[in-house]
C-alpha cells in the first residue's frame, strides 16, 4: 500500500497591520486562514504605526495560531513545517512573527522556512490554478508597485519598479484629502465607479522606454487641484475627483504592464497584493489582454487573498520547502528584504 504523504505547513505573517496564522495542506487547500486586522486602531492615526502594530501582533498571535491549528483539526504531531514571513515589511511587526514560528518550530523539532511577503502575494494566485513558466507579476499594495519576471518557480527577478510611492500608498495619501480614512482603496474604487475623468491628471512615464511607475506626480496634481478649489471656495466632485485618478492609475498599471508583456512573453499574468482587489484594475486588465493576438492567462486571487493573510505564505513556502530553503534559529526580520534586480539578466532574455 503507498502511504499518501501529507504535507502541512503552519505559515504565519504579521509584515505589517494583519496578525494571521494558517494551515496549507500540499501548497493547494487552505485548510484555516484566520487573520486578526487592526485596522480600527490605526484609522484614527490615519496610517500604520509600528508600536501599535507591535504591541497589536503580540496580543494576537496566540490566539491566531491556536484557532489556526484548531479550524484546521491538525496537531502539532501532524506539522510537516513551520513557514514565516521574514521582510519587507515593519520590522517590530515582523519580530513577532518570526519569533512565534521559531519558538514551534524549534519545541516541535520542525523546519522552518523564510518567506518573502512579495513571494507570498504572488503565490496567493496559485490558488486559483497552477503556475505555469515564465510567469509575469504585476504586484500592487500599500509598499510595492512591481513587475516581478518568473522563469522558474522561485526565481523572482524585478523587472519594474515604482520610483517613489507605491500604488496603494497614493490611494491612501489622495484619500485623506477626499475625507476616507484609512485605507482608502476600496472606498476610492468605489467612488471612482460613479463620476467621470474630467481632470485629465498626469500619467507619469507611461511613454517612457522603460518598465518603472510613478505616482507622486499624479497625487502632487490631485492635492494641487482641491487645495486651489479651496482657495477659490469651489466645491469639486469627489466622484470625477476619484474617477479621474483612477483612470490615471489604471493607464498607468496596465500600459506598463502590456509594455512587458512584449519584451517578456508569458504563459500567465498574475495580479496580487492589496490593490489586486480593485474592481477597475481587474476589468481594465482583462479587457487590455482581449486585444492581445496571445495573451496570457490572467490570475488573480480571490478578494479574500489580495489582502495580507498567512495562507499566502503557506503557498510560497509550499515551494521553498520543495527547493530546499530552510532557516536556522538566527533568522531575523530584514525590513528591506527584496527580490534580486537582474538587469544583466533582463537583457539576456530580451
Ligand atoms: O497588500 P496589502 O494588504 O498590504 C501591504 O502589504 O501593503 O495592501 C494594502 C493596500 C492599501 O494601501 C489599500 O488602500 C489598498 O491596498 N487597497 C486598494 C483596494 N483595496 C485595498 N487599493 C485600490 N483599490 C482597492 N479596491
Ligand atoms: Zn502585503
């Protein structure tokens, strides 16, 4: 009789204002997924702080890791690994996160695996099919607005990158202005779905020869146009106001993203990370590929998955673990933690 082998990886992530725990069985079924946000008590501060994120993971990682273990009817016994997001993200946050992952793994007698939070957001679209390589992945959230060149299933090689804000982060910064606290992404999106592009804002680099973004210009314009309302007492529609950015930031994602495509052909288009969620970047994406003679197959993870959550992390280690990566106890967090920038080796596949 052939022993089935079930792999189990119990993932943690705690990069920045999620505290989740989860537990992926075979890299494919998400078998828990729980995910503490402490959204409410940074909304006030209007963004992230770090103590508060801190002090927040603390209280709940426990908590998260034994409802985790429970939802998922697995004992410790059972744990084939211990995965952890390790960097880029707030580094007391992920001090928590690596120190609940070290401290099972190690009184379990486990491996322990380090996972790129970026590699985590790329791997959530693997819940939606298989990889299959080259792969290109356009990743978007609240620190990184990247295009990420897959030839292999670990090798993640940055091929464009944001010059200043990320993508998310513009939301976040133009919604304050609009009054939507923090996070503003959705809300936005949603707004931007009820007016018009009557500001024609710029689309920085966008006929640029290259495959970076920016976006400071763009929000330097929208906070220029409501301030020089205010002064003259105008009152501009918020809808146009969130349309028009919108527009900008999705000409400026998809056009750079259609830009790699050609000098990167591949067989699938993953978008992930938190702004994966919004619903006019989704339409827009998939209506550009139509007009493609060969597009790739797009993916993108469900609502559920763009945000920051553990089963991500299990994904990604579900790999790691098969390329044999492993940590020993002196992991730390890296803050900064990125993927390798390959120009030389852009240039070859070119
Ligand atoms: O990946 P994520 O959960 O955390 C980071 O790793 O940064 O991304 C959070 C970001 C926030 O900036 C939030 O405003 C943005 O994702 N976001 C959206 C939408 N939903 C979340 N941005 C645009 N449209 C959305 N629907
Ligand atoms: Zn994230």
């Amino acid at each position: 009789m052939i022993e089935s082998v079930r792999e189990l990886i119990l993932a943690f992530e705690s990069s920045c204002d999620e505290t989740s725990v989860a537990v992926v069985e075979n890299g494919t079924t998400i078998l828990s997924n729980i995910i503490a946000t402490q959204i409410n008590s940074h909304k006030r501060f209007g963004g992230v702080v770090p103590e508060v994120a801190s002090r927040h993971h603390v209280q709940q990682i426990t908590r998260c890791t034994e409802e985790a273990m429970t939802q998922a009817g697995v004992t410790y016994a059972d744990l084939t690994a211990v995965a952890v997001t390790y960097g880029p993200g707030l580094v007391g946050a992920l001090l928590i996160g690596v120190t609940a992952a070290k401290t099972i793994a190690f009184a379990h007698h486990l491996p322990l695996i380090p996972v790129n939070h970026m590699a985590g957001h790329t791997y959530a679209a693997s819940y939606v099919a298989p990889f299959q390589f080259p792969l290109l992945a356009l990743l978007v959230s609240g620190g990184h607005t990247e295009l990420v060149y897959m030839a292999s299933r670990y090798d993640f090689q940055i091929i464009g990158d944001t010059r200043d804000d990320a993508v998310g982060e513009a939301y976040d910064k133009i919604g304050r202005v609009l009054g939507i606290s923090y996070p503003a992404g959705k809300p936005v999106d949603e707004l931007a779905h009820q007016g018009h592009d009557t500001f024609h804002f710029p689309r920085a680099m966008l006929e640029e020869d290259n495959l970076d973004f920016s976006f400071s210009g763009l929000k330097s314009a929208f906070i220029n146009t409501v301030h020089h309302a205010d002064q003259l007492g105008e009152t501009l529609s918020k809808a146009d106001l969130a349309t028009s950015f919108q527009d900008a930031v999705l000409d400026i994602l998809v056009g750079k993203t259609l830009r790699a495509l050609k000098t990167h052909p591949v067989h699938q288009l993953v978008i992930a990370g938190g702004v994966a969620a919004n619903q006019g970047l989704r339409a827009r994406m998939h209506d550009a590929l139509a007009t493609l003679s060969d597009p790739p197959q797009l993916l993108i993870p469900p609502l559920r998955l763009c945000g920051d959550n553990a089963a991500m992390i299990g994904a990604a280690a579900h790999v790691a673990y098969a390329e044999g990566i492993r940590a020993d106890w002196t992991l730390n967090a890296d803050p900064s933690l990125s993927f390798p920038y390959s120009r030389e080796a852009l240039a070859a596949i070119k």
